[in-house]
C-alpha cells in the first residue's frame, strides 16, 4: 500500500516537471509572424499564383505570334512514278519551315486582352492575400478572446460549485428547500456546457490558425501585446469611396471585362487584311525521281515572302463577333454588379460597426453595474444581512457578465478588422510594428 502511494506521488511529481519543461519550452507566435506566414503558406494564395501563371504563358503565347517560328525536320521516303507529297511537302532529306505574323489588327487585340486577364490574375492573387491576411487576423484575436473567456468560465465555474455545495449544506441542515440545490445544480450544469463548448471552440481556432500558418501550436503560446490596437471608426471617412478605389474583386471585375471588350473587338477586326511571313527550304533527294519528271533538277531549294489575306465574306467570324460582344456586355454588367456588391457590404460593415459599439458598451456597463452590485453585498456580508449565497451568485452574475462583454466586444474589433479590409488599410495596420 505505501509503494504504490510513493509511485503515485513520483508520478505525479515526474508529470508536474514535465509539464513546467513543456510550459518553458513554448514559443511565442506574435500576430505579425502569424500574418507574414499565412501570407506566404495560405491554399488560396497559392492556387491563384498558378492561375497568375497561366494567365501569363496565355499572354506569352499570344505575343510570341510576331516571332519566328522554325521547325526544322526531314521528309524521307521512297517514291515511285511521280513523287507525291509528304503531309503537304515534297519528299526531303532535310526540310525546315518558318512563319509569323507581321501585321494582323485581329491579333494585336487579342494580345492586349490577354494581358488584361494577366492583370486580372495578379488582382486576384492580392485579393487571396488580403483574405489570408483578414482570416489570420480574426482568427488571432478570436482565439485571445476565446482563451480570456475560458478563463473567465472557469472562475465561474469554481464560483458555482461553491453556491452548490452551499445550497446542499443549506437544504442538509433544513435551511432551504431542495428546489434551490436544483437551482444551483442547474446553473453550474450550464457553466460547465459553457466551459465545454469554449474548450471545444479553442481547439478549432488553435487548428484553423495552425493550417494558416503551417505552425504546430501544441506548444506555441499567442502574444496579445504584440497586436496592434484597432483604429476608431472616422465617421467623416468616405469608406465607400476607398473601398471602391482598393477593391481587388472591382479591379478583376474591370480587367475581366476589359479583356473581353478587347476581345470581342479582335474578332471583328478578323474581317480585315493580315500579312504573314513565310520561309522554307528543302534540301530534296536524287532517289525520288525528280530528275525523270522536271526539266532542271535542283537539290537545294527555298522560298521566302509574305502570305495576305484579304478575307471577303466570312458569316462564321461575323458570328464568333457577335458572340464576343455579347459577353463583352455581360463582362461590363458584372464589373458593375461588383461595384455594386462593394458598396453594399462597406455601407452595411459602417452600421454594423454603430451597432455593435452600442451593444459593446451596453455589455460593458451591465458588466460594471454587476461589479458594483457585487461590491455592495460584499460590504453587507460584514453585518450579516446577505447570505455567503446571494454573493456567490453575484460573483456568478459578474463573470457571466463579463463574458457576454468579451463576446461583443470580439464582434466588435471583428467588424472593424473587416472594414478595414475592405478599404485596403489592413495589410499596413496588420504589419506594423506598433
């Protein structure tokens, strides 16, 4: 019996040190190390940095049509009678063949519209960034908040352990009724549904902040200091005006539908007049009988110009015009859609953010009228006339209190982090260093 009380005790002592080892041996994410990773390891931004580069190559190829093409190859084959051709050339020992455009209205557009979704790309890219970055900031500030109210559970939790174990002395001694240990019971069931339910919600944001930056927090401990203070609303503030003017979805909605005017207009200019350039050598064999079928043989032959075209009637390109242009005004009316959905979340992010200060310090006073109150049977608890109860349940009162301020007061800071975003302000708040 006393060997296992003294390896019970070294077990605990050994868990104890390895806990403290473990305490001392966290390291601190700070919020700005926190942005900066998850800008750099966001999904999102990297899925939009391979459309970027796709857009790109499109780009390339589309202005790689003025340079030369060269494709160098033999075409060798026997022949008997007449030499036929090979896939459209005559049979060579060596061949080479080299085209590109040298004026063609129809292609420069489309070179400048493939750009334009090049732009847009790059918008986009931004935009994911600017989301990674609001995501990490909320997430950050969600998850100092969610560990203060944690906290602020427990404490009430003690608190209305303490009221039950009151209640029952209370109602063992015949004092009270035993609808007020229910009561009692009741209330501490519910912290502790609370407790669980915060706990629960850490552990999401400990994971969800972790995919965001590529970090393991099991035991990387957060630095509420190192996050800079969020900025007062300004109420003379046109927010609306510089949400449009730093929208990176208005700004892809532009370019989008700047390439597809673009576009649409390089389809109706494939009704005019291009000019290529065109060579082609063949170095031609003596075994196919060419010498038996033409006057003067030569085994060595080129040929160098210009292809123009003069297209004349062509429905099918008047078609594909008609088409282009139709999503040229499709492209337009979702640029101003976009716009449209810009102004709408910015105006509705200000009254928000009215609203929720309202109930911030709403939360705030009742939060402080709970405290006094609590003052108050503290100070009558010395004359006897409030029982050890009614303060328990007053402390109980005061930590939910201050709980329900935590929660408004996130929401809060939540939606100004979100205008903030909207206006394009949040990268430089986010990274500064105070």
């Amino acid at each position: 019996m006393r060997s296992r009380v003294i390896l019970r005790f070294v077990t605990t002592v050994l868990a104890c040190v390895t806990l403290f080892a473990a305490r001392g041996n966290a390291e601190t994410l700070t919020f700005q190390r926190a942005i900066e990773l998850a800008m750099a390891r966001s999904v999102n931004v990297g899925i939009a940095l391979a459309d970027q580069m796709k857009a790109r190559s499109a780009y390339r190829e589309a202005r790689n049509a003025y340079f030369p093409v060269v494709v160098a190859g033999s075409g060798l084959g026997a022949s008997r009678g007449f030499p036929l051709s090979l896939e459209g050339s005559a049979p060579s020992v060596f061949n080479f063949n080299s085209q590109s455009t040298l004026l063609n209205f129809s292609q420069r557009e489309f070179v400048r519209a493939a750009r334009s979704e090049w732009n847009a790309t790059t918008h986009n890219t931004e935009d994911q960034r600017s989301q990674a970055l609001l995501d990490t900031a909320i997430t950050y500030a969600q998850l100092n908040a969610a560990l203060v109210r944690i906290k602020a559970l427990q404490e009430q939790a003690d608190q209305a352990r303490r009221v039950q174990f009151i209640s029952q002395q209370r109602v063992s001694e015949g004092v009270d009724s035993k609808l007020e240990l229910t009561r009692a019971s009741l209330n501490l069931a519910r912290t502790r549904m609370r407790v669980a339910e915060g706990e629960a919600a850490v552990d999401v944001l400990r994971q969800h902040l972790s995919q965001l930056t590529g970090l393991s927090l099991v035991n990387v401990d957060l630095d509420p200091e190192s996050m800079p203070a969020i900025p007062e609303l300004n109420p003379d503030e046109d927010a609306i005006a510089k949400a449009l003017a730093s929208s990176a979805a208005v700004k892809v909605a532009d370019e989008h539908a700047k390439a597809k005017a673009q576009q649409a207009k390089g389809e109706h200019r494939g009704l005019l007049p291009s000019i290529d350039f065109a060579a082609q050598y063949a170095l031609l064999s003596r075994f196919n009988n060419y010498e038996e079928f033409y006057n003067r043989f030569e085994r060595h032959n080129a040929t160098v110009g210009v292809v123009i075209r003069f297209p004349f009637l062509n429905s099918v390109q008047g078609a594909h015009a008609e088409a282009a242009d139709a999503e040229a005004l499709r492209a337009q009316a979702e640029a101003q859609a976009a716009r449209n959905q810009v102004s709408s979340d910015t105006l509705k992010l200000q009254r928000s953010i009215q609203q929720l200060a309202a109930a911030r310090d709403v939360a705030r006073l009742e939060w402080e009228l709970a405290q006094g109150n609590l003052e108050t049977l503290s100070a009558k608890m010395e004359t006897g006339s409030v029982t050890l109860r009614e303060e328990e349940n007053a402390r109980i009162d005061v930590s939910d209190k201050y709980a329900t301020y935590l929660d408004t007061a996130f929401e809060y800071d939540k939606a100004r982090l979100q205008l903030m975003s909207a206006t394009g302000e949040l990268r430089d708040w986010a990274l500064s260093r105070k």
